[in-house]
C-alpha cells in the first residue's frame, strides 16, 4: 500500500510520541520509502490525554471499535494483556495488521494472537516491545536467518541496569538509587515489573522464541530481581573480578534454558559496558560467532521510532511476507522442554551474614561440602560495631539444586543472622 490510514490505540508516552513523528517527518518517510503514513485518529479512554491529542491535531475516534474501522494498520499501545488482548484480536479478525510495542502481550498470549493473524491472512509488528530503539528482534529475524543461534545474554530493562550502575559508580543503596530512576523517569511509580526482573522476563521470552523458534510457556521462565542486593555486594564482585548486572538468559541446548536473575559477569565481558539506562544483546550463532546489539533500549522516542519503523515495514509488505514464513509465528511451531532450574549447573557468588564467633567458617563449609559444593575463594571481614560479619565466597561449579539445599541448611543455623544471598556467574 503507498498510502496507509494509522488507528492508534493509546495516546500515553509512546503514543504521543508515534503522533509526534508521523507529524514532522511524514515528508522524509514519503521520500526514503515511498510510502504516506496518515494518522486515521487516537483512541484512549482517558479525557485529559483526549485533549492533548486533539491539540496535536489529530482526530478523536470514540472506541477502538471506530479505531479499527478507520484505519489500514492498528497500532496498539494501552500495555497489559486483558483489554489489548482484546482489540488485537479484533483487529486481527477484521483483518488488519496490528503493531504493538506490548511485551507482556506478546509473551504471555502471542501464540493465539499469531494464529488469528495468520488465520486471517495478516500479521503483527513489534520490534518497539524488545530494547526500543535497538533492532533486535529484525537482527534474529533477518541477520541471523542463515544461523543456529545458541545462545542470548542480554541486558533488557534500563530500570534495573541504571539503579545498578548508580549503586556500582557511586556507592548508593538499592532504595536511593530507585528512587533517583524515578525522579528521572527511568522508572515506574510501582517499579516492580522492572526490579522484580518480569519485564526482563517478557523480553527474553520474545527473543528466544525467534532465536529458537521453539516455543514454551511464559510460566516457565525462572525470574528473580535484585531487590537483595547491596552496595557492599557489588564492591565484592568487584573484588573479585566481576561485575553485577541483572542478566536475560536463553540457551538452546537439548532443552531451553531461559531465565532472569541478577548475575556476575567477568569485567571485561562486553555487556558490562552497557551502563546507565541502556540496553545491550549478545547474540551467538554458528556462523556468526557472537555479535553485540548496544543502545536506547527504552524512552518515548526510540521507543515511538521503531513502531513507526514497523509501520513503514506493514506498508510495503515485509512484515506479511516475514510473518507467513517465519517459524517462529506458526501455531505448527515445534515445542520444546525447558530445562529446570535444578538443573542449572554454574559457579556462584554467596554472602552469609553471620556472628563473629570461632568455628563459623568451618561450619559453613562443611555445609557446603556435604551438598557436593567446594569453595575457590573467600573473604571474610572485620565485623562493624553493630553488623554481623559477612562472609563473602565465590564456588566452584555445582548444581542448583545443590546451592539451594545448601542455603536452605545454612539459613537454618543459630549463628546466622539474615538469609544467605547467593547469585550466579555467568561468561
């Protein structure tokens, strides 16, 4: 189509910022793709973002129902999955293409909406709902097409990785540094989703599935926030060589290991150097070796560019003939067993609070021992006026379900004071 009528589905940030775009550079799109993109109208339930719409110039639509009915392409952007569910599923049975920036949606309820699209004979764009302005989702789906990709680390969510950085370049607490990301804008008034690693979690899900093109369920996926950590276990990573990040990880083995969780990685590792509130992806396949995706992976801006990104790809007809072909949308899709976290097998970071009294350490790691873990250095150091004494350890590699009774055993004992925090290492 060279001309294109625009639905859009949600005036907030992103979409404010989608209008914004196809206002002032409607020209420059015209001449680099030859395609017009026309906003048909904005639809959102919400009066006061109604009015600065309007003041944006763009036409009122009164229901996603008049949305659709006016438009050649649906942009949904309202987030959550109940009602986008809803008016994706619409759009797709009249048979219009649907782009979303929606991450949660795709993950957790993509594979119905595949079906109806394809079922329909249309298709779905959403290169906005992983790392924004970062094209990661085209480099899996058009880069790597002549690979096997093994594997994808990936720093996701710009939330976890500021408050992260700011407790690692300047000292702060986890509660200081969150709060400084939202007085920023980085984060949410509620910040779960982000610090709680399931907005990570719905990213990678996306990812593994195109990288894969296996699919499993959302439930599955192991995710755990970084909460717990503090200032001091960031300066013992760094003692020992490392750096925390909170970590996506998929792996595609004889099962999928896909998981979220704060991991140390070695510091000249190339994801420590995505810092502040961007996003970095290390992508490995056969034929490629691995290669880095680094930038803005979230924001009004970049966030808006690649949904209008994917507007121009539905207009000239990419995004149909991708999705008709692509493995990894069809409902036939191969489906594969994840593996269990008990399962897991790799080296960990620990730090036990416990009473400064002789003999602790021995038992410890007589502990440890017996659940088959062997440590390969520890710190132990002086105790504060007030404070326990932590004893800080790196172990060898053992099994999850090992380093989990082990903890479970230890928190158990009269002499330590808080629970054990333990966290994984990742190369």
């Amino acid at each position: 189509m060279n001309k294109a009528r625009i639905g859009l589905i949600g005036f907030g940030t992103v979409g404010s910022g989608v209008v914004k775009i196809l206002k002032e550079r409607a020209g420059k799109i015209l001449d680099a793709t030859g395609v017009e993109l026309e906003l048909a109208g904005v639809c959102d339930t919400d009066a006061g973002r109604r009015k600065e719409a309007e003041a944006e110039g763009a036409k009122i639509l009164r229901s996603a129902d008049e949305a659709i009915a006016a438009s050649d392409i649906v942009v949904e952007l309202i987030g959550g999955t109940d009602a986008a569910y809803d008016i994706t599923r619409k759009a797709l049975e009249a048979g219009k293409p649907v782009v979303t920036a929606n991450k949660a949606l795709i993950a957790t309820r993509g594979s119905d909406l595949f079906a109806v699209a394809r079922k329909s004979g249309t298709c779905m764009a959403f290169e906005a709902a992983v790392c924004a302005g970062v094209p990661v989702i085209a480099s899996l789906r058009d880069g790597f097409a002549s690979n096997r990709v093994t594997s994808l680390l990936g720093i996701v969510n710009g939330t976890s990785n500021y408050v992260l950085t700011k407790m690692s370049r300047e000292g702060w607490t986890y509660e200081d540094a969150l709060e400084e990301a939202q007085r920023r804008g980085y984060a949410e008034t509620d910040p779960t989703l982000d610090v709680e690693g399931v907005d990570s979690a719905h990213k990678i899900a996306i990812l593994s599935r195109l990288a894969f093109g296996a699919a499993f369920d959302f439930e599955t996926v192991y995710t755990e926030g970084i909460t717990r950590i503090t200032p001091q276990d960031i300066h013992y990573a760094q003692e020992f060589g490392y750096v925390i990040k909170l970590l996506a990880v998929a792996r595609n083995e004889e099962k999928l290991d896909v998981r979220v969780h704060p991991a140390l990685l070695p510091k000249d590792h190339p994801l420590t150097f995505a810092d502040g509130s961007l996003n970095a992806v290390c992508i490995t396949g056969d034929a490629a070796g691995t290669v880095m995706l680094h930038g803005k992976g979230a924001g009004q801006m970049p966030t808006a560019g690649a949904v209008v990104s994917d507007l121009v790809d539905v207009a000239l007809g990419r995004a149909a003939a991708t999705f008709e072909h692509l493995k990894a949308f069809s409902e036939n899709v191969e489906r594969k067993e994840p593996v269990g976290m008990d399962d897991i097998e790799t080296r960990y970071y620990a730090r036990i609070m416990v009473d400064d009294k002789p003999g602790v350490l021995s038992t410890i790691s007589g502990i440890l021992g017996k659940n088959d873990i062997s440590i390969a250095s520890v710190i132990q150091m002086e105790r504060d006026v007030v404070k326990a004494v932590p004893i800080v350890m790196m172990t060898h590699h053992a099994r999850e379900r090992d380093m989990r009774a082990a903890v479970a055993e230890i928190d158990g004992q009269d002499i330590v004071r808080e629970p054990c925090l333990y966290m994984r290492v990742e190369q």
